[in-house]
C-alpha cells in the first residue's frame, strides 16, 4: 500500500520522540499542570493505542479522546428507532458493521438480527442500493452515519437512486458534523484542551479553512494529521511547539490527503442533498445545535423517517456511564466506575467500549483492566 | 467506515456512471470515482492513480510529491541521518 510503510518507521518514530521531549522540557517549566492535546479523531485514537503513542510521551504531555468516532456518539434512542424499523417484515435494514453491536435501551442491532429482523452489513450505500435493485419487493433502508468523510458517500447514493427512480430505498440520516461540537467544546469553561490534533478524513472533505475558529477566537492551535504513527507524533511536534511559541494556527501535516480547500465535488454533493437540522443528539454529550444533517425537502421521499412515519425514541444516557466526560477529555477511561466491570467489550454499557475506534475500547484492549484500579 | 484504504485505479468500468476499477492490496472492487475525476479530463487518465478509498468511493487522490514533502521533512529530524550525513561530507572535505 502507498506510503504506509514510509509513515511507520520506528527509527523516525524515536527520532521526532526525542524532538517531543526536548520541547516538553522547555514548555514543562513554564506550566503548573500537562499539556493536553486533543486527538478529534477515533481513528486517530486508535493508532494512538494501537502503537503504544501515550505510553511513550512525557509526563507533562497528555492526549485528551476526542468525540470525532461516529459510532461512540450514537445515541441509544437512535438504536431503538433502527431496531423498531428493523423489525418491520417488509425491510432489509443495512448497516455498516461498525453499528451493529452499539447498545441501545433493549438491545443492539446484532441482537435484533438474532430475533428475526433481516439486519444486513454492508460496506457502501452503493451495496445497500444494489440491494434495493434486487429486491423490488422489499424496502431497503440504508443506516446513513458518519461525519463528512462518509456524507458525500450517502448523497451520492440518493442521487444515484434518485436518477434510477429506485422507489424501495430510503436512509435513516444519522450524519453529523464535527465543527459545531468543537465550538460547544471550546465554549465549556472547564474545558482545558490545549491544542487539537485535527481529523485527517473530515478535513479531505471540508478543507482547513472551517477550523480557523479554533486558533482566532479559542487561541488553540490544530494540526490536521493522518492516521499512522508517523503522522500522529508529527503532528503532536508541530501542536507543541506551537504552544511553546505562544501561537495558534492551522497546520495540514496531512497535505499528500488534505487539500486547503477540501473536495469541491464532495462539499457540493453534500450541499444538494442534505441540511441543517436544528438540532441533533449526541450519546454522552447531548443536543448540540447545528450538528446534524437530514435530507432536504427535495430528497424526503428518501427519508426513511418520513416514509415509515417513524416515532423518536429518545432514551437517557446511564448515570454510571461517564461516556461524556470521556469525550470531553474530563476522565481517562478507567475513572469511569462502569469500567471493564458492567462494561466491557463483550457487553459493552457504553458506545465508547464499541468500536476499536472508542477510547474505551481502545483502553481495554491494549491497556487491561489492570490499571482500572 | 472512516479509515480510508488507499488503491489503485486499474480500470474505467463505467464513464457514464463514474464507476472504476480499484486495487487494494490484491482485493478488487468497483468504486465510484465522481470525487476525484478532474473536470474536462477524460476518465481514463485516473487509471494508475493511487487514491483512498472510502464505503466504496475513492475520495481522494495520494498526492506523491506530497507524501515525499513529508517523509523529507520527517528524515530532516532524524538527528542520527544527520550526523552521519555531517561525517559523510566532512570525509569528502
Ligand atoms: S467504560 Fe463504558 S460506560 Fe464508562 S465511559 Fe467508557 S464506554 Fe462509557
């Protein structure tokens, strides 16, 4: 595979740690608590994990696990509402795999799959859609989720459908945006993330100019970043010295991915089918304003929600699951008391412990139950 | 779903329909290919390209020149590179 290898050099590895350590030298003595850098991304979280990244850093350097893993913020409703339709003789309910075990109040979709419901994973709404072709008689629904990485995917998808009058798909839209949320973040006056590391795959799509925010108005500066460790220690380097320089700026460490502008074409796609929804849940964190998509007007005879006159669930997070204050960089995921007790990967309470792109998750598999105490 | 997979255009499978041909280590799959095609160029001047790939869309192409930017970058602070280079030229001297 292109530059994967290049970008996995333990030798380089060691090299820019030395670098990191000589500039948390500096800045530790200037500073009475860590640095903490925020990685958004759950992709980003994983690599962190996988290759031990946090293990290796300085004491005064952490990184805080950001909300940026479409699956650890779905909320439980959202799942009940899948599984309710799920359940409906006449569809195929799709999924990507990554939704299938997320709890919702009485079950997952995996488990709903095991009572009856013809729940299907697929890889691309494209899959979904060839599904809907081959099975005139069935309504095929398709689990839209994602942040902008896989928006245009979906929009592309009901412009195809649209284009073949394709009368038996619809989506469930579960796309969200990462920019709102940033700002809610940025806005909590407990919130003490010093610096970002930026998504690699949103940023393809949306380009750098959107997070200029967070350096103007929130003094904090944010490097977009890919997704092997190379790129992650890079980035962390480039956030550092940064702070130590007392700036705040945008930096694309990601450039042979990320262009300035981002992808016109997707942006475009995105903009014809889907808008604003006033407001949208997220698992652990709440209703954040503007944070959600929905289809347009024009496309609503696409809208599952519509044509399955869907009622809402909306279920509570569990007072023992501290899934937000994860999210917000507040707690390390073994400060949570549900921690690899009443939840763990093979019965998870939490989305977080879901994915491998969950910190918690993430955190179990690699660093054990042990350091739960 | 939002790890991208980079690939290999082999093939325009359908122009009209933007659908390609793209090689990931060994696994070949149609991709729909709208997001990296280039306006006024013919389809077929992606087969070759590396792009990432995405739920089934390449949405990106691997910007080589890019990529070596970085790598040059990323040698450029390994300090051990650099002494040797240092001996290297000072033998030379
Ligand atoms: S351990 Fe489980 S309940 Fe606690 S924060 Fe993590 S995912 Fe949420």
């Amino acid at each position: 595979m292109r530059f994967v290898k290049e970008f996995r050099d333990p030798h380089l590895a060691e090299a820019l740690l030395a670098r990191i350590n000589h500039v948390a030298e500096r800045i530790g003595h200037r500073r009475a608590r860590p640095v903490t850098v925020m990685e958004v991304c759950g992709g980003h979280t994983h690599t962190i994990f996988r290759y031990g990244l946090d293990r290796r850093l300085p004491a005064n350097i952490e990184f805080a696990h950001g909300p940026g893993c479409p699956v650890c913020v779905l909320p439980k409703g959202r799942i009940e509402d899948a599984i309710a339709l799920a359940h409906r003789p006449d569809v195929i309910f799709t999924t990507f795999g990554d939704a299938m075990r997320v709890p919702g109040g009485r079950g997952s979709l995996l488990q709903a799959r095991a009572a009856g419901a013809d729940v299907r994973m697929v890889y691309s709404p494209l899959d979904a859609l060839a599904l809907a072709r081959a099975n005139p008689e069935r309504q095929v629904v398709f689990f839209a989720l994602g942040f902008e990485t896989t928006a245009p995917s979906t929009a592309l998808t009901i412009l195809r459908a649209g284009a073949e009058n394709i009368g038996n798909f619809s989506i469930m839209c579960q796309h969200i945006t990462i920019i709102p949320t940033l700002r809610a973040l940025l806005a909590q006056p407990d919130f003490t993330v010093d610096g970002f590391i930026g998504p690699g795959h949103v940023s393809m799509v949306i380009g750098t100019d959107p997070y200029a925010f967070i350096a103007r108005d929130f003094r904090r500066p944010l490097v977009v970043a890919g997704f092997e460790p190379l790129d992650i220690l890079h980035s962390l380097l480039m956030v550092l010295r940064q702070i130590e320089a007392g700036e705040a700026r945008v930096e694309n460490q990601y450039a042979r991915v990320v262009a300035a502008q981002g992808n016109k074409a997707a942006i475009a796609a995105i903009e014809r089918v889907y808008e604003v929804r006033a407001e949208c849940e997220w698992r652990g964190l709440g209703q954040i304003a503007g944070s959600g998509l929905q289809l347009r007007a024009e496309w609503a005879g696409f809208d599952a929600e519509k044509r399955f006159a869907m009622q809402p669930h909306h279920l509570a997070d569990l007072e023992q699951c501290r899934c937000g204050d994860v999210l917000t960089g507040r707690i390390k995921p073994p400060q949570c008391q549900s921690f690899g007790r009443a939840c763990a990967p093979d019965h998870p309470a939490g989305a977080l412990m879901v994915s491998s792109e969950g910190a918690c998750a993430a955190y179990y598999e690699y660093h054990g139950v042990g350091e739960a105490a | 779903m939002c790890l991208g997979i980079p690939g290999r255009i082999t093939a325009i499978v359908d122009e009209q329909a933007m659908l390609a041909e793209v090689d990931v280590s060994g696994v070949r799959r149609q991709v729909d290919v709208l997001c990296v095609a280039e306006q006024g160029q013919p389809l077929a001047s992606l087969v070759g390209a590396w792009v990432l790939v995405h739920v089934g869309f390449a949405m990106s192409r691997i910007d080589e020149a890019e990529a070596l930017q970085t790598l040059r970058v990323l040698a450029s602070m390994d300090e051990l590179a650099g002494e040797l280079d240092a001996m290297r030229t000072s033998a030379q001297a």
